[in-house]
C-alpha cells in the first residue's frame, strides 16, 4: 500500500467532512501520477475542518502528492 493510499484510508475513517471521504475513496485506487496529484488537491481542500494528529500527518502526506 503506498502512502498516498494509506492517507486516503486515514481520510476516509476519522475525517468529519464527507465530501473528503468521497474523494478520499476514489482516490485510494487511482495509481496514474496526475490523477493522484488532482484528487490529492481535492481531498486536501475539503478536509479544512478536520483538526488533530491524523489530520495534520495526512495533510503533510498530501502535500508531497501535490508538487
């Protein structure tokens, strides 16, 4: 599993937002760069409300999936 994959698990189980989990869950199974990088920048602008450990570690994980 890599961590792209494991940050969209993560997303999926404790993030509050659902919009986030619904990207999180298509982008899970994606494995063409550019399509991880574009569903990485979803993901990431739709978890603004989540707070915490789990929070903070996926979006530095994220972050690497968008340059």
């Amino acid at each position: 599993m890599t961590q792209f994959q494991q940050a969209c698990f993560r997303v999926v189980v404790h993030c509050p937002n659902e919009q986030a989990k619904a990207y999180a869950q298509a982008g899970a199974y994606m494995t063409d760069r550019e399509e991880i990088r574009v569903q990485a920048l979803y993901i990431l602008s739709n978890m603004t409300g989540w707070r915490g450990e789990q929070a903070t570690l996926v979006r530095t994980t994220l972050r690497l999936f968008t340059k």
